[in-house]
C-alpha cells in the first residue's frame, strides 16, 4: 500500500484509491504520475464494467500542495513548456479519466477542494459526505480554475450556483451539495465507500456494452468537450499564476490567514 495511488478490481468493479492520506490526497508530482499509471489500468481492464474513484483518509482530495513543485515545466522531450502549458500539463493525469469508456462513480469520502474538486467533477456520478467540503476556491487564492471546471460546474448546478460558487471561491458542505445537484447523495463518511460500491455494482450488472454505448451517447448529446475547456482555461490560469494576487493568496493559505487582494 505505499503506492501514491492503487488500482484493483473487485469483481466486476474496478477501484481507483487516492492513497496518500498523510497529505490529504493532494496533488503532488508522485499522486499525478501514479493516477496517470491507474487509470490507464482501468482502462485496459476489460473485466472492469465500472470505475470507482475514492480516496483514503479524511479527505478525498484537498487539490494541488502548494509547498509542492507540480508545474509540469519541462516535456518528456525536456523542451521547456510556455505557462499555459505548464497549467494544463498539470492536469493532464486527472483528465485520463476522461478516457475511461465505463461509467465512473466519484466516492467523495471526504472533503474535495480546487483540483480534488476538478477531479471529482469528471466523474459520471458523485456519491458524498454529509459533513466534507466541496468547491473551487480558486478565487480565494488569486487564481482562475483549471481542468475544465468552469465548464462542467455550470452544466451540473446551473449558472447561478456555478457562478456563486466560483465568483466567491465557498465550499459547500455535503447536504448543500446533494441539493444543488453536485452531488447524488450525501451520506454519512462512513457509509459513502461501500454506497459507491453497491451503485457501482448494480451498474456493473447491467449489459455492459449498452451502458458503454449510452454512456458515449450522453455526453455526445451534451456536446461534452472538457478536455478543450481544460485547454482554454490553462491560459487564464497561467495568467493569474504570475500575479501578485496568487502569491498573497496562497502565502495567505499557508499561513492561515485572510488574503488581502490588491487586484494586482
């Protein structure tokens, strides 16, 4: 159980487990490349009829480390990468979800912040926590939001609630979020795991190549193009990355303080 993040299957159900609890299951460099290595897995398990994506702890992901170096600065050719690329780069391991041709159900355990919360949000179906936390509080760190969360969140809560919890960067607790449709269900933290794992299993019960087909055909109706979102949002993200506003925004985080924002 030392690996960053694991893959197993049981039965039909393949699982997909954060496993670094110590820090909260945030992204950092080892996290990314071993989600990376996951969901490929997932994806070439042909006995896997449904995915679900859970994390170990308290916590399901509390988004990127900020004392962490996880701007992806140079490619696997080592040429340098330009800020936008570096944002997007980051996300590139979470966006592998995206590849996963079976439904994917999201077992929020416990709180999912900023990236943690992208992650979640590619998921096809969330099952919480009644009392975790959920949002982007990217506002509140002098950032704009990546991994197309600007694009999914209004298209699952509604413009309004979308852009009330970005505009302000709040987090929502677990019955607030089943009620603006973030969430399925909240639960109790301990009885989110094994819900996810029964839903999971009904589905994996179900004739898998039509759920694959309806799957492909929901999101085909939506018009559904995060990864092209991802991509746009990588060049607001670098944009904010070099202001002062971010700096003072996470210094403040780290420091456990309000930030004072000068709009620079």
């Amino acid at each position: 159980m030392n690996d960053a993040v694991i893959y197993e299957r049981e039965g039909a159900v393949g699982v997909i487990t954060l496993n670094r609890p110590d820090n909260r299951n945030s992204m950092t460099s080892d996290l990314l490349d071993a989600f990376a290595t996951a969901t490929a897995a997932a994806a070439a398990d042909h006995g896997a009829r449904c995915v679900v994506v859970t994390g170990r702890g308290s916590c399901f992901s509390a988004g990127a480390d900020l004392r962490a170096q996880i701007q992806r600065e140079h490619g696997e050719d080592e040429k340098p990468r330009l800020p936008a690329e570096q944002s997007h780069a980051m996300y590139t391991a979470f966006l592998s979800v995206l590849d996963l041709e079976v439904p994917v159900v999201g077992a929020l355990n416990g709180h999912a912040v900023g990236g943690g919360f992208g992650l979640s949000l590619l998921c096809d179906i969330r099952i919480g926590a009644e009392g975790a936390k959920y949002g982007a509080n990217f506002a509140r760190l002098g950032l704009h939001s990546g991994l197309g969360i600007s694009y999914v969140l209004p298209r699952l809560v509604g413009v309004s609630n979308a852009a009330e919890l970005l505009f302000t960067g709040r987090l929502v607790k677990g019955d607030e979020a089943a009620r603006i449709g973030l969430l399925s269900r909240a639960l109790p933290a301990d009885e989110v795991l094994p819900a996810a794992m029964d839903l999971a299993r009904e589905i994996a019960s179900a004739a898998p190549a039509a759920v694959r087909m309806m799957k492909r055909s929901l999101y085909q109706g939506l018009g559904w193009d995060v990864r092209t979102a991802a991509w746009r949002e990588a060049f607001a993200q670098a944009a904010t990355v070099a202001s002062d506003d971010a700096r003072e925004g996470m210094q403040a985080l780290l420091d456990k303080r309000d930030p004072a924002f000068t709009g620079r």
